[in-house]
C-alpha cells in the first residue's frame, strides 16, 4: 500500500493532499498547475514537501516530523517522465538496465531481455534514442522504470506526445504491463477517457487540493461539485432548488428550464426541502421524443449544429426561456435526420440526472 500525505507552500500556490493506493492503478486529473507532478516528484524524493509522510508497503520514505527523508535511488519507485529522459549516449539496452548496474552481469542482461520482451521491442536493443520513435522511447521508459522492480510505478502524463494511433498501442501495453507488474501505478494525464480506460480509481485535482477520490465509475457518473462535474463530460450544469423528495428520487425546480427535472439519488446526499443544487447531464444521455411525457421533457428549439465524424453535437434553446442551451449528442443515424430550425422535445431520463448539492 501507498500512503501519501503531503503539504508544500509556495508562492501563489499551496499542494495539501493526501490519499491511499493499494495494489491498484490510480489516474490523476486535474488542470494544468493543479499540484499532479508535483505529488509524484514528491513520492519519488525529487521534491521535498513542507511537511507529511510518504509510506510504501509499511516503510516510511517520508516523515518530515521524524526528520525521515529517503533519496530517491532508495524510495523503490519507478518514475516515467513526460519527456521520457532518456540518456542520449547509451543504447536501449544501456538505457534499461541503468537502474540495475549493480547486479551480476547475467543477471542484469537477463532481465533487461525479458522487459525488452515484454515490452515488444526486442528488436531495439543497440539503437540509441535518437534512433526510436516518440512510441517506441516510451516503451524503453517504462522498462527503464520497471527493471530495478520497484513497488510503485509514477507516470507523469505518459501518452501527452503521442499521436491517436501510436497511444491506442500503447494503452494495451500499458494494460499488458498491469499483468506482470504487481505493485501501484499512479499515472497523471489531462485526458479523462485515458483515465478511465487505465485505473481502476481516480483523483481529481484542483488548485492544490483533491476534490474526489474513488472508484472511477463514481467520479464518471456521480461528480462531487462543478469542478468534477465539468472535467467528466456534464456540459449540461443548470442550477436549481428542491421541491419534492422521497427515498429515492427528487425534484428539482430549474429556473434555467422553466420545469422541474426529477432525478433518481444515486450519490447518498441528503437532500432538504428547498435546498439550492446543481443539476447535471451528460450530452449523450439527453433522448428525443415525439411527444412530451409526464416528467423531465422540454420543448426545445435547435440553435447550432456541429457534426463530428461518429456523433453530431446539438445546442438547444428551450421553450420559453432566454438564456440557457442545452448540448446534446446524437449518433449520426440519429442525427442525419435532426436540423437547425426544427423543434423537439429532449427528454431527461431521471437515472442519468446528477445532483450536486451546492
């Protein structure tokens, strides 16, 4: 297990989390100057916080109050760099087996083979890196990292220089390392469905601070404020008070949509009577109807069209108010048939409604 709690002040800016990992892969998001780097070069001992500890597997890394403070070539971490830094002088053999020099020499050609191997690209050995690909010098990283064995594996946005295709392999090497290696894997990138198809928990970063940590369904499905909310996809967030409540359900009056949305509770918050929230939709869950149904439907006016190669973004005006779109997402057999102009009504299935109490 990884524990982590750490502060560091800095001019204009102040780094205090804290979170656990254990033998699991954690994905971190957040903006840019949000304190993500910063946490990893914190747990390998490249950055010294103000104050916290750093524990791995019951051994203490870090405790600024004990005045324990391990260097980084005694942490057992392995860190990828977002620029890779690999040494230009040294082939990818050399590269790899940097970490291990101290052992036998069989040995160590022994096991920068099998990560060579592992990582498909046997056949790279004597080329330097200026000879490899962006790809191809990531995967040499990752072994890079992998050879000392260490019990925590930190990638620091691994797939930010890479083009879609090259990132689609990589993301199955990536998967496939998770098979052989057994220890925590913290890696930090901007791009939720990166995220989400790597970890299996995700913490979500802002001004210095996590504001969620879970398993990543629930950060994908129930956000805990706007921050979250807008990094994962609600582009829908319309603001709103209670009406009616019941054990599983409530009703939320939306000014914003001149109606009420009901919403089923799925994030256990309490709710009151009256209480401002904030309601949330993703765009490819908002459905089109001929005729409006009891609830959660809205007669809404298309405004805009953007096609996309795969789905079409739709911006709707909503009957009867002035100020708010709503921004839905059709694929495009559905949305070959739907123009700016035309009116429909947009149903809100009260499974995929949100509420984040404010």
């Amino acid at each position: 297990m990884l524990e982590v709690r750490i502060k560091s002040t800095l001019p204009e800016f102040t780094l205090d989390v804290a979170f656990s990992v254990n033998q699991e892969i954690l994905a971190i998001l957040g903006p840019s100057g949000s304190g993500k780097t910063m946490t990893l070069r914190c747990i390998a001992g490249l950055t010294h916080p103000d104050e916290g500890y750093v524990k791995l597997n019951g051994k203490v890394l870090l405790d600024t109050a004990a005045g324990i403070n391990l260097p980084a070539n005694k942490r057992k971490v392995g860190f990828v760099f977002q620029n890779y830094s690999l040494f230009p002088h040294l082939t990818v053999n050399q590269n790899i087996g940097y970490g291990i020099r101290h052992l036998p020499a069989k040995e160590m050609e022994d096991r920068v083979a099998e990560l060579l191997d592992k990582m498909h690209i046997k056949q790279l050995g004597d080329r330097f890196p200026k000879q490899l690909s962006a790809g191809q010098q990531q995967r040499v990283a990752v072994a890079r990292a992998l050879a000392p064995e260490p019990e925590v594996l930190l990638l620091d946005e691994p797939f930010s220089a890479l083009d879609s295709m090259v990132k689609e392999r990589l993301y199955l090497v990536l998967q496939a390392v998770q098979h052989f290696y057994k220890g925590n894997m913290l890696f930090v990138t901007h791009d939720l469905t990166e995220g989400y198809k790597l970890s299996s928990r995700i913490a979500v970063f802002e001004s210095g601070r996590i504001v969620q940590h879970d398993q990543k369904e629930n950060v994908i499905f129930c956000p805990s404020n706007h921050t979250v909310a807008r990094l994962v996809g609600f582009k829908n967030l319309m603001e709103g008070y209670v009406v009616e409540k019941t054990e599983s359900t409530a009703l939320i009056k939306v000014p914003e949509l001149g109606g009420s949305v009901r919403a089923v509770m799925q994030n256990n918050i309490n709710l009151a009577i009256n209480q401002s929230v904030t309601i949330g939709i993703r765009p490819e869950y908002i459905q089109l109807r001929n005729q409006p149904s009891s609830e959660n439907t809205f007669l809404s006016t298309v405004d805009r069209v953007i096609e996309g190669v795969t789905a079409t973004d739709y911006y709707f005006h909503v009957a009867g108010t002035t100020q708010h779109h709503i921004i839905a997402i059709f694929p495009r057999p559905v949305s070959s048939s739907i123009c700016e102009g035309q009116s429909s009504h947009l149903y809100f299935p009260p499974e995929h409604v949100v509420v984040i109490a404010d």
